[in-house]
C-alpha cells in the first residue's frame, strides 16, 4: 500500500509538471526573462504550490504520523546557514542556465526531451561531489 500511494503521489505531481509546463525549458527561460519576454504563467503554478505547501505543512504541524501510520519527520533547520545559501545559489543558477530543475528535469527524462538527460547527468555528478567533499570536510579527526 505504502509503495502504490507513492507511486499514485509520485505519477500525479508528474502530470502536473508536465500540464504547468514547468518541463519546457523555453517557458521556465521565459518566465525568468524579467527584463525580456516575460511570461508570468509559471508564477500561477508556484503560488498554488506555495498555498498546497502552506496548507500541508500546518497541518502536518498537528500531527505525529502519516496518513499511512509512518513516523512523521519535518524539517527541525531554523537558521540560514553557508551551505543553504551556496545550495540556494547553485539550484537557481542551473535553473536559470539550463531551464530545468530537478523534479521537472526527471519529468523530462522519462517524457524523452535528450536535454533533460545533460541536465539530470550533470545533477547526479553534483550530488555525487556534494556528497564527496561534505564527508571530506566532515571527516573524524584522526588520532
């Protein structure tokens, strides 16, 4: 049961995606071109976003387990830190060089569009040296 609801969760928000257009490189360029040919209809799709998150996080705030009987884990972070910032910057960089971010670049992927596969790739190589140099940088003294 707990596999199918993710999957039925994971397929609609793909479907979403793809109805907003937030899978169109063209249209996220156009909705970040401020100054250019602006097109403000992604905005539409981020505040709904926004008003299911806020509605889904405060009643989330009430509760202690999922709907399917799971732990519930939320976020505990308060503060706005280095790497925050540095993570901020590089997802809005990408962003804005390639149209794409991650939720929609796999949308792409698995809907055949061959720049999503770059993107996907050069976004798993960034995981992999974010996670590489996080333990470096982490690592036991040793003795």
């Amino acid at each position: 049961m707990h596999r199918a609801s993710e999957f039925v969760v994971g397929l609609l928000a793909g479907l979403g995606l793809l109805l907003s257009g937030m899978t169109d490189p063209a249209k996220v360029l156009g909705f970040l071109d401020l100054f250019g040919a602006w097109d403000p209809s992604l905005a539409l799709v981020m505040g709904g976003a926004i008003a299911v998150g806020l509605f889904a996080f405060s009643l989330a705030k009430k509760r202690t387990r999922t709907f399917l009987g799971g732990a519930l884990h939320l976020p505990q972070a308060q503060q706005i830190d280095k790497p925050l910032v540095i993570g901020g910057l590089l997802f809005g960089a990408g962003w804005g060089l390639a149209g794409f971010c991650p939720g929609p670049a796999l949308v792409a992927l698995a809907a055949g569009h061959p720049k999503a596969a770059a993107f996907v790739a050069a976004m798993i190589a960034g995981m992999l040296l974010c996670d590489v140099l996080d333990r470096r940088l982490h690592r036991a003294p040793t003795a």
